[in-house]
C-alpha cells in the first residue's frame, strides 16, 4: 500500500488508534484524491465560481456517495468512516465537500429516512453513482433560522401536487435531476416533502425555476440558486411517504448537522499544516519564522484547539453509531467545531501575512469557507440557543 501523507502532526492525542484498517485505507483513498485530482484544479473553479465537474467521475469512482446509508448501491460506512470522509475532503475544498454532502446527506439521507422502501430503489441507486444529483430544498429568502415557518405550498390535484413559493442558497439546483422539496400542505397545513425529477429529456418540469446567486465571498464553486416554484406540478407518488410534519424535518437535519463539524475539522487541519509548513521554510531576520516565540505560540494554541475539535468529532460519532446522540449534542459540536476552525483558519491567514490572501496558498479559501460553514447547517448563535434550552429547560425562540 502507498505510504499515507504525513498529516504534519495534526493527530496529537493518537486519536489514529481508534481507527480500523479500513478507515485508515478510506482515508487514503479520500487524501489521495484531494492531493492529486482536487488541489491541482480547485482555485481555478473558486475563482470563476464554477462547479468542477471534471471531478465528478473520480468522485464517483471513490465509492463514497451516500456514506453511512446501506444497499441501493451504497457504501455503508460507519459514522466515524463517514466523518473522516467530510474532513479529508473539506481538508481539500469546501465547496466539493458540500456538493457531497448535499448529494449524500441531505437529499439522499431524506429519502432514506422519509422514503418508502419503492422510492429508495426508484432514487437512490442512481444518486449513489452520481449518475443523478440531488437537491434539498428548504431554505427561503423570508425563513432560514426559522425553517419551520416556511410558506412554501402544496395543494393535492388529483393524482398530482401543485407547489407554490420560493426557496434560497439550494446547493446544486440549478443541476440537479432529483430536488427534495419541503411544502405545507393545505389540507392540513403540515410540512411534507415532495421529490421533483427532471423531464426525459433532461429539461426541468413547467413552474420550476433556478437563478444561480452571485457575489459570493466562500463556497464558490458549489453553485447554490435561488429557486422559484409557480404552480410547479409533482405526481402524488412523488411525495415521500414518512414525513408528516417539521418533526420529520428536524430528524434529518439532527442526522447530518454533524457533517458541518467534521467539514470545520477539515478546514482547520488544512489551514494548521499551511501554517506550519509556512513557519518551518519562510525566513526573516535570517531565520525560519517558526523560531520567534509569537509564532510558536501561536501553533500550540491553534493544535490545542484542532485536537479538542478532533475529540469531540469523534466522541459524536460514537455516540451517533450507537444511536445515542441527540440534537443538543450535535448543536455543541457544530457550535464549537465552526468558531475554532474559524479561529484557525484567520490564525493561518494571519501568519502567513501578504502570501496569506494568494488563492495559491489555499488558506484564504479555506478562511472563507469557513465563513459560510458557520453560519449553514444552523448559525452559532441558534445553537447556542438549542444547547441553551437543554441547560435551563427554558426555550429562548417559540
């Protein structure tokens, strides 16, 4: 086997011994892949915000899509191998890692959870080579935080639904063949959730409308639409059979809201060992600057940091596996991993001082990256105020 890349030191605590043989090979793979197919190419798309899909082969032939979910093509894996995945590749890219766990998480992870054994064969078979990309579309440019009040609707005609309203930030909508749609149903004005596909011939259905959002300062080359839903059409089979209200929502997103801290993970470890191998080979004053107090300082708080970000991660993913982690816990840990892999990466950023802002040096992507990490999958402060209401018993929202 090919001898793994040195990971400059990041594994503090020897956290490697909890890995099987098989996690250490996935990890590999992942590393590997990033090193040689995606580092190479990756500013280029960032710049022009364009999506690689030069990458989506080679995406597809790791073997990964879909994780933790099992048959229908799917690999399986455990939650630990599954964050190990998030990490390596958002050790690379952020943006690539979003795709995946859009594709994966989100779209996939709902139909697995919410899909009748006959919609899981009809979808995810496809999705799991990247032969179909998925959408999960429950954002609204009124409702973010407060998902829950979206104002979406769906109304039964017959053997079909007919769904109003506008969705925000849908990662890989405007290219998607299958896009999750959350709505209100009007008969009883609960959230249900309704699969739109595209036409044979690869067109998207009448009503169904994408614009992709410009301007961004992260994430930008994973492409996330606005969408627009004006009397859009979707056969009544194609609404998921096990979500009958937010409920069903909410256990989805409990589900994969550890992916963000495991992406923070990996953002935070590309940007430590930028940082290190930039304090170890840049001189002044006739020295490496790796010698001077302040940056010696510096790293140890930074390594501090990562390694309690890394202890965490994989302490939820035990508890995930055993089927005992609970919304709170995933909130403490998308709370703290994204303020720390922020800190770091600015911290990187920092020393690195002028080199620090050249796309060439990746930490500038990854800092900004982070920036759209901290606030997607629930911003800091509404998870403070979820892990708020577990300590007091007392909800600071309705």
């Amino acid at each position: 086997m090919t001898p793994e890349p040195a990971a400059q030191g990041t594994d503090f605590y020897l956290l490697d011994d909890f890995l099987t043989a098989e996690d250490r090979a996935l990890r590999l793979k992942v590393r590997s892949f990033v090193d040689k197919d995606l580092l190479p190419v990756i500013n280029g798309y960032w710049e022009r915000a364009e999506f690689p899909f030069e990458l989506i082969p080679k995406l597809a032939a790791l073997g990964i899509v879909g994780t933790t979910i099992t048959g229908f093509g799917c690999p399986g894996l455990s939650r630990l191998a599954a964050g190990i995945v998030a990490a390596e590749v958002s050790r690379g890219d952020g943006s690539v890692n979003t795709f995946l766990g859009v594709q994966s998480g989100l779209a996939m992870g709902t139909i697995n959870m919410l899909g009748s054994a006959e919609q899981k064969q009809r979808w995810l078979p496809a999705m799991a080579t990247l032969d179909k990309i998925g959408a999960f579309a429950l954002t609204e440019p009124d409702h973010g935080s407060d998902s829950v009040a979206l104002e979406t609707s769906a109304r039964r005609d017959g053997d079909s639904y007919i769904i109003n309203g506008r969705k925000r930030w849908i990662g890989n909508a405007s290219m998607a063949d299958v896009v999750i749609i959350f709505a209100r149903d009007e008969e009883d004005a609960k959230v249900k959730a309704f699969v739109m596909e595209r036409n044979d011939d690869g067109s998207y259905p009448d009503g169904y409308h994408t614009e992709v959002i410009t301007g961004k300062i992260g994430k930008r080359a994973i492409l996330q639409p606005d969408i627009t839903l004006e009397g859009l059409r979707v056969p009544a089979d194609n609404r998921l059979t096990g979500c009958h209200s937010f409920k069903d929502v909410t256990r989805v997103l409990t589900s994969t809201r550890s992916g963000a801290s495991w992406e923070s993970l990996g953002h935070a470890m590309a940007a430590y060992e930028i940082a290190v191998d930039y304090a170890k080979t840049r001189h002044q004053f006739g020295k490496p600057i790796g010698s001077f107090q302040l940056v010696q300082n510096k790293l140890a708080n930074m390594l501090a940091e990562l390694t309690a970000m890394q202890l965490i991660c994989f302490r939820l993913a035990v508890l995930a596996e055993d089927g005992r982690m609970t919304g709170p816990m995933a909130s403490l840990a998308k709370m703290h991993t994204a303020q720390k892999a922020r800190w770091i990466c600015s911290e990187a950023r920092d020393m690195l001082g002028g080199n620090g802002v050249l796309l060439e040096n990746h930490v500038a992507r990854h800092m900004t990256d982070m920036e759209v990490v901290s606030t997607y999958e629930g911003t800091d402060s509404i998870q403070s105020l979820l892990v708020g209401r577990e300590i007091t018993g007392f909800s600071a929202f309705s």
